[in-house]
C-alpha cells in the first residue's frame, strides 16, 4: 500500500470512493464527494493524499483552509477522510493521516483541526478539550492539533465547500 498524493487520474475513483465509505454513515448526510469536488473547483483542496495498492484507490484525505474568529491563520480543516469498506481497519486511515499530518507539518501549517469521533483522532495528537465552537458540533467532536503555538480561540469556520453550492 502506497500513499501518495491525488492527481487528475485519480478524481473519479477517489469520488466512488468517498461515496461508498460515507454510505450508511450515522453522521453523513451523503454530501462528502461533493465538499471535495467543490474544494477541488475552488482550489481549496490545500492537500489530497490517496492510499493505493495494486493499482486501486482504497483512502483519501483531504486538507483545506479555515479560519478563526480570533484572526489565527496558517490553520487547516482535515477532512473529510475515507476508507474503502471492505478494507477498514486494516491501518489505511492511521496511514494517511499520519502522512497528511507530516506533509501539513513540513509546509508550516499552524496546526490542523477537524470535526470527528475522539476516540479516532486523539491517537493523532488531537485535543478536544479547547476554547473552539462550531456550531451544531458537540464540542467533544471538535479537535485541534497545534504544530506551532496555541491553538486558536472561537469560532472556527470550514470552507464554504463545506456547506454548499460555491
Ligand atoms: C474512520 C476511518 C477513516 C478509519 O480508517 P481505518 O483505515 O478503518 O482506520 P485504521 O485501521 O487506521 O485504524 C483503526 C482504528 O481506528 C478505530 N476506528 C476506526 N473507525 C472508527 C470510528 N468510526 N470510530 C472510532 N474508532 C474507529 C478502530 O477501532 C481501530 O482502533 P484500534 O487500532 O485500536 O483497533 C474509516 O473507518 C472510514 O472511512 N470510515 C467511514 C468514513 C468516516 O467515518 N470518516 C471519518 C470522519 S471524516
């Protein structure tokens, strides 16, 4: 298995992907291929790696840029991350997230924060124990990880991607 970063080739099956690990997902409302189609159109897509093995795209991550009502920049939203079904628990997702956290660390990024279960990303560095909000986000389920410096305060606001139609 190898991870690298996404290239044009990639697009289609990393959306057929994203799709079929969010299916059923009690947290998804389905709308994750399109945060990165969009992210993509936007150039907001700051990072994208994939896991390959034999030739088949099995994970994906996606880094993009947010912002903070405290003015802090430098920061990224880690999400969303996917991993082909049938090949869940096997160290993909630990794999990529540990290679995205290392590449977003090599090109000064501040720190990286994502919405997300803690028991996962804790593992990772992450603390949810901070002065952030998002709103409808239990606070537990939002997590930072500073590479340099404190982590921001308030209101952290994802990419419009996020949300909707650019
Ligand atoms: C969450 C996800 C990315 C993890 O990837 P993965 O390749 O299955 O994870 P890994 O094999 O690297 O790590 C597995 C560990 O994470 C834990 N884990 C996996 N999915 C988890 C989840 N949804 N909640 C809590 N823990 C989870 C496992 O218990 C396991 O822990 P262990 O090593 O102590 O046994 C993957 O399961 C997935 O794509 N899920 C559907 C989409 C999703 O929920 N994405 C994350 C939200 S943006």
């Amino acid at each position: 298995m190898r991870i690298r970063r996404e290239t044009p080739a990639d697009i289609a099956a990393v959306d057929r992907l994203i799709g079929r690990a969010f299916d059923g997902h009690p947290h998804s409302d389905g709308s994750e291929p399109a945060i990165v189609r969009r992210l993509r159109k936007a150039e907001a897509l700051e990072l994208a790696l994939v896991a390959e093995e034999d030739g088949e795209i099995l994970g994906h991550i996606a880094f993009s840029p947010v912002g903070f009502e405290d003015g802090s920049d430098g920061w990224f939203g880690l999400g969303p991350l996917s991993v082909e079904p049938s090949h869940q628990r096997q160290g993909i997702g630990s794999s990529l997230m540990l290679g995205g956290l290392e590449l977003m660390r090599d090109d000064n990024a501040a720190g990286v924060v994502l919405v997300g279960d803690p028991k996962f990303y804790t593992r990772f560095g992450f603390q949810s124990d901070t002065d952030l909000s998002m709103e409808g986000v239990p606070p537990e389920n939002l997590l930072a990880l500073p590479f340099d410096g404190d982590i921001p305060k308030g209101q952290v606001a994802f990419h419009r991607a996020f949300f909707g139609d650019l």
